[in-house]
C-alpha cells in the first residue's frame, strides 16, 4: 500500500479526525501558500491605496508566472476567480441566436450547464443534453456520442476535461478537434486540470476556444483563484462580466479587474505551483493515482460498488452505489452528511437515476487506511 508522501507531514491544517477525501471539490491550501497570501492581505491592510495603485502590473507578474507553469503566454489568458464565472464570460462572449444549439452533457458540472440554459433562453437559442451512461466503455464511445449529436445548428459545445460526479474525460483533443471542422464553437470546462494533469496552454487555448482551469483545486492556490485561456480570434471579444476601470487595456486585464476586491489568491497562486514543483508534480501525481486506485480497490472489493471507467492519470475515481442509493439531490447530500457523521470522512455523492456516484480523491495528505475505513462503514450505510 501507498504511503503518505514523505516531506507533506505538516503541509496542511485539515482537521486530522477527519478523512479528507474529497479533494476534488474545493481543495486544500497548503500552509506555506495560506502564509503567501496572509502576508499579502497584512500589506493591504498597512497601505491600501498603495496597495491598489500598482495591483493591476501586479496580477499581471503573477498572471505570467501562472502562465509559465500552464504552458501558455500571459497575453493569452486571464486570471478570475472560478470556473464558474470563466464559463459565464465565454457564453455570454459567442453569440448565439434563434435556432443555434449548445451541446452539453449530462455530465456538465450541474450550474454550468444552468447558465448555459440561461444564455440560451435569453438568446432563442436551445440546449441540448447529450446523456452518456456512466459506463461508457471509453473516450472513442463518448467522441461518438457527441459527434453523433452535432447538427448543423451546433453552434457551441460546452464540455468537460474531466467531469465532476463521475472523474471522466470528455474533452478530449481529438473531440475539440472534431468539433472544430464541423465549426463548432468549444468551451472546456477544465476545472480540475491544473496541478492535476499536464497542461500546455502554448499555441491554443488547450485546444479549445475557450478554456477554463482551477487553480485552487489541484494547483494548491488560495480560493478563489483560476484561469480562462482564449484563443485569438475571440479574444478582442470576450465580454467581462462587469465593465471596470481596466476595459480599455483590452484582455486580458478587462478580464481581471473587477473593482475594489481581494486579489490577493491570485497574487498567491503562484506559491501553489512553486510548492507542486518543489514537492515534484510527477511524485505527486504518481502517488495520488496510485492511492486513488487503492481507495477504488477497497470500494470495489469490501463495499461491493460498480467502478466507473477510470481516466489514467487523475486522482479521482468514481464508483456506482447500488438502485435506491442518492438517487435525488436530497438523498446524495444526505449520504455525504452520515458518511461524515457516522465514518469520519468527506466524500463526494452526486445524484444519479438508478443509483448515485460516489466519488473519491487521493492527495499527498491522505493514508491508504482512510479508504479502508470508508470501504467497511460505507457497506453498513448503504445497505441498512
Ligand atoms: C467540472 C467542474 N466544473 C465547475 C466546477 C465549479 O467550480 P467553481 O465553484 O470553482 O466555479 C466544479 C467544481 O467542483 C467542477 O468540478
């Protein structure tokens, strides 16, 4: 079994009665990163109006660290806070009219796919939700299904890199390029892509025109914290949010500065890259695939759960819970609540028809005894 990664002993301040095994959902700051950013926000408590005066050549030293560890150039991408918020801007940048069709999956992180639907209505425009049973065999099933769904009035796609309830890789190159010669406009939603996976933003926005990554899932920034790379046909027409001081510098800072507000997780984004490289992003990720797998072995072996198709070189695994279990939203949180509660452990449990995803991550602060424990309880809760 997989040890704990030597040297991350203290790295954390997670409560250490519990099972942190969702790192997937909201991430864990490292301490010497949460330092970076107190020592920030102590110097703009000294001096703000010093503090504010230079903060937007500032983000733009730190947007270009971030892009060097992304593989990108920093004119070509925008810090802002989340995936959220980065999908927003692109939707709201392409233009869509009565008649045009946005492609998404039943897979697509739940509010993407509702701002999708709110861009459409607003526009004439429709969704429609292509479903992959969660058991697709494989990326070429899944290409195959969303290529099958593109019609002429394909306009935008907006798909995952790896979804969120069921760790799945959708986007992938040849998809995005797929869609591209069918002229279809692609949005990807790479929330858990930076720190977790490779990334090489260079040349175009990771193969899509629009692609958004967290950085304070896997890439032990400060919350919140995240990137949106753009190619550069859409790039002179990406629409902010709200209109700021800094719209006239063009992108990327029109993206960026949003008022008066606490800019300091990006200014501290790079300590969380600085801090991967020094652990070594491939030690890390080696050790959390390797314990990710372990935890899917136990859930699999002593609980009796269905494993989903695992995506190689991540650390998350989904798994199937029996028919009757977090079926519906209310029931899923309810699971996650007494799996704390009664097992000392977070997890994460979206609700699917004909039985939830339950999903598991491996980070360097997790003990492969943690998935153990999770195993032998989860087999009581779900079968009472
Ligand atoms: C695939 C995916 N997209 C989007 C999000 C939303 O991220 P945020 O709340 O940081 O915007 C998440 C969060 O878990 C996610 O997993």
């Amino acid at each position: 079994m997989t040890p704990p990664l030597p040297g991350t002993g203290n790295l954390f301040t997670l409560d250490p009665e519990v099972a942190h095994l969702n790192h997937g959902s909201y991430g864990a700051v490292p301490v010497p990163v949460q330092r970076v950013q107190a020592r920030l926000r102590a110097e703009q408590e000294r001096d703000p109006d010093g503090f504010f005066l230079d903060l937007p050549d500032r983000i733009a030293r730190a947007r270009a660290e971030v892009a060097s560890a992304l593989g990108g150039d920093p004119g070509k991408l925008a810090l802002l806070t989340n995936v959220t918020e980065g999908v927003a801007v692109a939707l709201d940048t392409v233009p869509l009219g009565p008649g045009d069709e946005v492609l998404v999956t039943d897979h697509g992180y739940g509010v993407v796919t509702r701002a999708a639907e709110r861009r459409a209505a607003e526009t004439g425009a429709t969704v429609r939700c292509v479903r992959i049973s969660p058991h697709a065999p494989d990326e070429e099933a899944v290409r195959d299904r969303l290529l099958d769904a593109v019609t002429p009035r394909t306009r935008v796609a907006v798909l995952d890199l790896i979804t969120s309830p069921t760790a799945r890789a959708i986007a992938t190159p040849e998809l995005l390029a797929d869609l591209a010669a069918r002229g279809v406009v692609t949005v990807v939603d790479a929330a858990h892509a930076p720190g977790m996976l490779p990334v090489d933003l260079g040349g175009a926005a990771g193969g899509a025109d629009f692609w958004v990554g967290n950085l304070h899932k896997w890439a032990f920034a400060p919350r919140a914290a995240a990137v949106l790379a753009v190619t550069a046909a859409w790039r002179p027409k990406v629409r902010p949010l709200m209109l700021s001081w800094e719209h006239d510098r063009g992108f990327p800072a029109r993206v960026e500065w949003r008022g008066t507000c606490d800019y300091t997780p990006w200014l501290a984004a790079p300590a969380g890259f600085a801090l991967l490289e020094k652990l070594g992003t491939d030690r890390v990720r080696r050790h959390n695939e390797a314990l990710v797998g372990h935890g899917r072995r136990q859930l699999v072996e002593r609980a009796g759960l269905r494993p989903l198709a695992e995506c190689a070189g991540t650390s998350m695994r989904a798994l199937r819970l029996p028919p009757g279990v977090a079926e519906s939203e209310h029931a899923a949180k309810a699971l996650m609540v007494a799996v704390r509660r009664r097992l000392g452990a977070r997890i994460a449990v979206r609700p699917w028809i004909g039985g939830g995803v339950l999903r598991i991550s491996a980070q360097v602060y997790n003990r492969p005894e943690e998935y153990v424990r999770l195993a032998d309880g989860l087999t009581h809760l779900i079968t009472r």
